[in-house]
C-alpha cells in the first residue's frame, strides 16, 4: 500500500511534521513507563502475602495486558521512526530543490 509523496493534492509543512514525531515520541514514553508501572503489579507477592491467592487469578489477565502496552511500544517506536524517514526524505528532496535554484556569487 502506496503512500501518497507531496503531490499538489498532499502537502507537508515540515514543523507540522516534526511536531507530529515529537507527540509520538512523548506518547511512546509515556506508554513505556505504563509497562514499567505494570511490572510492578505482576508477580505472587505484588498484592502483599495476603494477596497472593488475588495475583493468582490476575496474573492471566496481567499477563495479557502487559503484551497489548508492550504492543503498543512497539507501534509507537515504529510509526516515529517512519515518521523521521519521511522528514529526512522531505528535507532532502527541499535540498535537492533548492540547490537547483541556487546562484552562485
């Protein structure tokens, strides 16, 4: 599947884009540290020595929703590094136009 690439009909304002990357980055951290503070909640003795029967019966349920955050990682990183390919591939191809363009002294 094909993305459109700054035709007249899509246009890029460049610090819309590196705006967009940086709400990604804050985002992909932020669920990061929610996978820190799920870890914390996992194991036998998370719910103290009484709770150690209730970790019994969660930890499926933790389990579960450790891999969907971890998921969620992932897809974060993933689009903020596509994200920063397609903002040194626009940059780029702005080089390239300006040097066209460009007169010497």
């Amino acid at each position: 599947m094909g993305q459109p690439q700054g035709s007249e009909d899509f246009k890029v304002d460049p610090a819309e884009l590196a705006a967009h990357r940086n709400t990604i980055d804050y985002l992909g951290q932020r669920v990061a540290l929610t996978g820190s503070a799920a870890d914390a909640a996992m194991g036998d003795e998370a719910f103290g020595l009484v709770g150690i029967p209730l970790a019994a019966i969660c930890a499926t349920v933790q389990s579960l929703a450790r891999s969907a955050i971890e998921s969620a990682v992932e897809a974060s990183a993933d689009h903020a590094d596509r994200v920063h390919t397609w903002q040194q591939r626009k940059r780029m191809q702005e080089d390239e136009f300006k040097s066209l363009f460009k007169v010497e002294d």
